[in-house]
C-alpha cells in the first residue's frame, strides 16, 4: 500500500491538515475514482462553478493560483495558458499522462485513484482556453490507468460532463479522446508528445516555437499540461485561485505529491504544501519517509528525478521549494526523491541513470544519441575492472560535448533536454564521489 | 489471423473516428493488432496502412520506435522486471538474475515453450514499491525472490488472472452518437464558439436536459473529417 498524505492524529508543526491534500483527497477511499464517489465528495462542482463565469475569468483564477506546472520544467501554468495566438482556431488540449523520470510516481495514482478529477481539470482548461477537443497520452504501460479512466470517461460522458453540451450548456461541448503510448520516456517532453499523437516516431520538434501553445498538434496552437497541474484546476476554481495561492510558499503555491523512494524506511507518496516543507522533513520524518534503515547514514539524494543533480546531507534543509531548490544547483522536477544511502555503490548508481537515458535517447541529436551510449559503455567498463585512469576524464569531456560546461542549469547542444540530463548524475558523482570511480580504475 | 479480424476493423472505424487526422489513431491500431495476435505481425501493418491511408513504410517507421511494440512473437507472459534507480537500490540486480535462473533465459530471452519472455526494464513508476516488476503490464510489488518463484508457478499453472500479452486496458472507452461532441478538424474550424457571446456567463447553462440535442456544427464537422482523413469505407 502506498501511503498517501499524513495521518491526521500527527498534524505538522505550522500547517492545518486539511490544508495537505487538494489532489489527493480521495486516495484512501477504494472507491474513490467512480463517479458517485467523486460527486458526493464534491466533484465536478469547479466545472458547474467555471461554467458560470465568463471563461477568461476562469484563466484569470489559474493565474492567480500561480499555479506551477507539475510535469518537471515547473513552468506556471497561467501564463502558458496564455501563449495561445489571438484568433487562430482550433485550440487543442493534450494531457501529459506519459510518466517516466525514474523516480516519478504520482501521475499514475492520480490517474488510477482519482481519474474524475483528471477529466473535470480538463474541461475546465478547455472552457477556459476555448480548446475544443483534448487528447489524454497515458502511458503505454500504465494498464490499470487507461481502465480507470476509460471507465470514468464512459461515467462521465453518459452524466453529461464530458462531450456534446456539458452540463446543459448550449456551447459549450468537447470531447476527450482517451489515448495511450506505446513505451518511450522521450514521449513525455511535449514537443514528442505531440509527434507521437500524430502518429510519427516521439521525436522532440525543432524550436522555436518554443511552445506548442503557438505551434502543437496538426500545427494548431496546443496546450500540453501534466496530469498533476490539471488535477489541481477543481480545487482552483471551486475555492478560488487566489485560496491556492495562499498554500504554499509564495513562489511555490498549493500542494505538491512527492514520491519519496530509496533508503528510506517507509517510502510513499505524499502530497504536502508547496515549498513550506523541507527536505529533511518529507525524508527523515515519521509523517513522511520515516528516515534512513537503522545504523546507515545519508549518501546523497535525488531532489527531483533522474535528471536533477545531486544534493547531500548540507542541503537536508532547503524548502521543497522551486526557486531555493534551483539556486542551490538542482531542481524539483517531477517530484521524485530518491535516497541512496551509505550501501550504495555511486559508480553503480551513477551507471543504472546514465544507462537509462542512454535507452532512451530517440537518436535525433548526435551529441545526445552518440554521447549519451558512450558514456553508457565507459562506466560499463569502468564497474567492469576494465576502465583506464584517463576515463574519468573523458567522461567529463563527453559531457561536457553534450552540455557544453556542465553547468546548472545546463546549456545544450541537442534539440530537449535528455542528452544533459545524462551529464547532472556523472557531475554531481564525480565530483562528489572521485575516489570511489578512482578505486576501480587502476 | 494477421489481418484485423471483422470485429477489429470495426472497432479500429470506431477508434480512427474520434481523431481529426486519421493517422492519429496509429498507435491505438497497432496496440489493437497486438493484443489480436500476440505482436504486430506484417500482414497486420499493411492492414493498418490501408486503414489510415498510409503506406506500410510509414507503419513501420512509427511501429519500430516504441518499446512495447513487438514485431517478432514473445511469450505469452511478458515479464518485465524494473530496472530504475530505485529498484536498483533495493535489489533490482538480484531479481534479474534470480529470474534468469528459474525461467532458464536470459533478459531479452523467450522460454522455449512460449510461456515467458523475460525483460529488464527502465522506470515503470512504482518507486515506494521497489522491486517490482509487470506481467502483460500488470503491477507486482515489493517482489522477494519467493514471490517470484510463486508467481511463475502460477502463471505456469494458468491459475493466474492475467490477460495474454497484447491485451492492455480490459475497460474501453466507448462514446456513444448522441454523447459526442465531434471531432475538431485542424483546417475547419473557427473560434470555439462558447468564447463568442456577449453574456457573461458563457456557459449558458439553461436547465435544459443533457440529453437534449441541440443543433451543432460540430456534428457536421465530424463527417467533413472522416471525409478529409481518408478513413476507407
């Protein structure tokens, strides 16, 4: 069992309980994703509230909630709402349901446990934005999603939330096409994503544009949106944006789920407020992570998924929260915390990640479909016995042809993000850790 | 049976229906080729071809991108072991090679009497429940190496739920006529039209049932698509 937000008889030292869940409020109810569930908790109320206001009002609230995206890049969704060209018609909707940053784990429970809500943020982002069909890109992978949301999509078309006329409106009427992907991480930057939903290899697209929000799907200006940032849309609407922005840190606002995995006693999936809660807090206490197996200490940690670089135990109390945690050389990103402790083999670890994008390279780029298997095959021959003592340095030379100075954040020579992301676990290694690759290196 | 089978192409129709551009509906087909034969066989591509009106080229081109399209027969039980960094962690390593012991193959491998086809792969997105693993993509969590061993004796003694691979979501979406809102071609359509109108509440909700249909362009839209795409008859 996963657990899912804090136990309410162990409430936190400043925050209200009540405060701690929007997204994950029906986690612990099994029944929680059928629609008779999901309407006497409340449901599809934000959607009947947004649809008596004038739609850009609706954009208006989303952008007072400052709402971040949730997908990695923590762009705020308001103001990408807002990059659609005036007067170039239609508008699509594509939701960003292909979690694959190891580590990450929370777009597949929400879809899992609370699809309703999925599927109402999405009507309220076409109402808003007047974007008349949406496209739902689940994972290949993820089965139990796609039933889960197969079957609340049929719940909600036949009660009228969903399709021709929504909830009696004369106008108003989208539909959702569920669909689903077919196995490759590089589908999730949006870009592939869309490619991917036309049918083609999920190649990322040449920018600028540099959203879809101008260029997307077909061509036609396209919001992409994570599943966790259109989730939140219910609460936004039905309580207010600016009741969102009031949770949270002031540049972090609202909740956030964190997939605490690893070295940690008690790994789960917890929805805390944004950028109030600490490091050490959501690893160390017994509300959360519950802390390292006896007798170990920490050896680093993942802050935001595979891609982000390390932190250590002087960063245990930094805020979760984005701008802290992107000053201090890392970032958030799709809300995964991973904690290795001093049982770890770094040169091992730093392996398993680097072979990971390497796997996943779509081949596109040369730095990154060359670079990224290169990297692979030394810290293959170095955990092998076979490295060379000058490998550590070629090892930095080839990430540094992927992100030229490996620097944070990192510039790059490729067309997405991938081929850097392979350089933040070698740099953070490396410097951190030499003498552990020395020791294999004859 | 390599071609899509009547029920298929009907269901196929159903699928290719609810894109604007025909050839949207690639992947769901190709998942729908799978799940009839196992894998996408090539008699199957040129079906789908002729269905998007595509050529066989193309199908291929998009078919060999993706991970969990096989284009060769695996075993009826895919068993996919995680391999991501938090499964690393916690012993990911060691489930691989126990595996490889008990099925007999190697990862990447098919056991001889078809039932197994073992594979290490990256994230499935089950951190907190390191080790874990999929069969035909259904979770396994916190796998010890004696869960394993039961689990194959299971699958082995077909006493286990788990569909054949190819068949994914046993839950399919299903729009009926009158729920459907239509399609939104990319080159036919102007201003979202609940944006156009001077009351504030746009939605203009009027009591009205759900059931009622008013008139719509959108219904025409959805024909002047199926024409545009190429949808064969």
């Amino acid at each position: 069992m996963t657990t899912v937000a804090p136990a309410p008889q162990d409430p936190p030292q400043d925050i209200q309980p009540e405060d701690l869940q929007i997204v994950t409020s029906r986690f612990h109810n099994p029944q929680g994703h059928t629609l008779a569930a999901y309407i006497q908790s409340g449901g599809y109320s934000g959607l009947q509230r947004a649809l008596e206001m004038a739609p850009a009002k609706v954009h208006d609230e989303v952008r007072a909630a400052s709402l971040l995206g949730r997908g990695g890049a923590g762009f705020p969704a308001g103001v990408k709402w807002g990059f659609c060209p005036p007067q170039v018609w239609p508008r699509y909707l594509v939701v960003n349901g292909d979690e694959s940053e190891p580590g990450t784990y929370k777009d597949r429970l929400l879809m899992e446990r609370d699809p309703h809500q999925l599927i109402e943020g999405c009507m309220i982002a076409c109402y808003a934005l007047g974007l008349s069909q949406c496209f739902l890109y689940v994972r290949g992978e993820m089965a139990h999603a796609q039933e889960r949301l197969a079957a609340a999509l049929n719940e909600a078309y036949e009660a009228g939330y969903v399709g021709a006329n929504v909830c009696g409106s004369k106008h108003f009427s989208v539909d959702i096409t569920l669909h689903w992907g077919a196995g490759a991480y590089i589908v999730g930057e949006e870009t592939a994503l869309i490619e991917s939903l036309e049918g083609n290899r999920g190649m990322p697209r040449l920018k600028p544009p540099f959203f879809p929000a101008a260029i997307g799907l077909y061509g036609k200006p396209t919001i992409v949106n994570n599943v966790e940032t259109l989730s939140n849309l219910p609460w936004i609407i039905a309580n207010g944006g600016e009741a969102f922005a009031a949770m949270g840190a002031e540049s972090s606002t609202g909740t956030r789920v964190f997939a605490v995995s690893g070295h940690v006693v008690n790994p789960g999936v917890f929805e805390v407020p944004f950028g109030t809660t600490t490091f050490r807090d959501i690893i160390f206490s017994s509300r959360y992570g519950g802390g390292l197996r006896p007798d170990r200490s920490l050896k680093a940690f993942i802050p935001g998924g595979a891609s982000a670089p390390w932190f250590y135990e002087e960063h245990l109390d930094l805020h979760l929260e984005k701008t802290a945690v992107d000053k201090a050389g890392s970032m958030l990103g799709s809300g995964a915390i991973v904690v290795m402790d001093d049982t770890t083999n770094i040169v091992a670890a730093c392996h398993n990640l680097v072979r990971f994008f390497a796997r996943e390279s779509c081949g596109k780029c040369t730095p990154c479909r060359e670079g990224t298997s290169w990297l692979e095959k030394i810290l293959s021959r170095i955990l092998a016995g076979q490295g060379r003592p000058q490998d550590l340095d070629l090892l930095l030379d080839v990430c540094d042809n992927i992100s030229p100075g490996i620097k944070w954040p990192p510039r790059q020579t490729t067309i997405c993000p991938l081929g850097p992301s392979a350089v933040s676990p070698i740099a953070s290694a490396l410097q951190r850790f030499r003498s552990e690759f020395e020791a294999y290196t004859p | 049976m390599a071609r899509l089978g009547p029920a298929n192409i009907t269901l196929a129709k159903e699928i290719i229906s609810r894109y604007p551009v025909a050839r949207s509906a690639l992947i769901p087909l190709l998942h729908l080729a799978q799940e009839q034969d196992g894998y996408v066989t090539q008699e199957a591509m040129a079906h789908i071809a002729e269905l998007l009106g595509i050529t066989p080229a193309e199908v291929l081109g998009t078919c060999s991108f993706y991970e969990m399209l096989k284009q060769e027969p695996v075993g009826e039980y895919m068993v996919n072991i995680c391999h991501g960094i938090s499964c690393h962690l916690l012993g990911a390593s060691e489930l691989i090679g126990h595996a490889e012991k008990t099925l007999g193959i190697k990862a990447g491998g098919t056991t001889e009497d078809g039932k197994f086809t073992l594979e290490a792969v990256e994230c499935v997105a089950a951190c907190t429940e390191a080790p874990c693993l999929q069969v035909n993509y259904r979770y396994r969590n916190k796998v010890s190496l004696a869960d394993f061993d039961q689990l194959v004796e299971r699958l082995r003694a077909g006493t286990s739920s788990i569909a054949p691979h190819g068949k994914l979501a046993r839950t399919r979406q299903q729009i009926d006529d009158e729920r459907r809102a239509g399609v939104s071609p990319p080159d036919g359509a102007t201003q979202a039209p609940w944006l156009d109108t001077n009351s504030n509440s746009n939605g203009d909700i009027d009591n009205k049932t759900i059931d009622n249909k008013t008139a719509d362009n959108k219904t025409t839209d959805n024909k002047t698509a199926d024409n545009k795409t190429g949808v064969s008859p």
